[in-house]
C-alpha cells in the first residue's frame, strides 16, 4: 500500500474497531498483508494466555528463561524471535513449542 492510501484509510476513534477492519479487509492487498501476520500473532497471544495462565509477570518468566523482563515485552509486542529463545521460553512456562510446515492450498510444485 502507497503512503497516501494508508493516510486515507487510518481508523478514527469515533470508528468501531471492527466496522473498520471489517471494510480494509474488502481491500485483497490488505487481506493478504493482514492473513500473512495471523500466525505469527497468534503465537505471541499463545505466549501472552499462557504466561497469564500460569500467573507470571514478565519480569517472572523471563528469570525462569535466564532473560531480561524486556526481552519478554518485545516478543510480546510483536518482535520476532529465534527458535532457540521460543524454547527457552515455552520451557519457562512448562510447556512444549510445535512448529509445521503445511503446503500451501492449491500449490501445483
């Protein structure tokens, strides 16, 4: 998306969240972009519910992984991290990390 249909587009707070969202995903690029993050914020609300669950703070669970407390908040504000600090965490929080590699719908390789 250019700069100027981005501008256009910003959600007003006077706007349900949802009536806007709703409308961009009409827009393909837009679903597109917006389907392509789902798993990877779907992990981090996995880490979030399960952090809560277990009744820790961020400062806890990072010193069960042998991190910082603001290692936490930026994975779970959306930073990307390695497969070895995934496990790391997830062993923290006694639990396991899956990850698959499924074919695309309609792939023809």
């Amino acid at each position: 998306m250019n700069d100027d249909k981005m501008t256009e587009q910003m959600h007003s707070p006077d706007r349900p969240w949802r009536e806007y969202l709703d409308e961009q995903m009409r827009d393909p690029q837009f679903c597109a972009e917006f389907e392509a993050l789902d798993a990877e914020y779907a992990l981090i609300r996995q880490l979030i519910n399960l952090r809560i669950q277990r009744g820790l703070s961020q400062r806890q669970l990072a010193e069960r992984a042998g991190m910082k407390q603001p290692s936490i908040a930026r994975l779970e504000g959306g930073r990307t991290a390695n497969l070895q600090t995934l496990r790391r965490i997830a062993a923290a929080l006694d639990a396991d990390v899956r990850i698959s590699i499924e074919p695309r719908k309609g792939a023809t390789i």
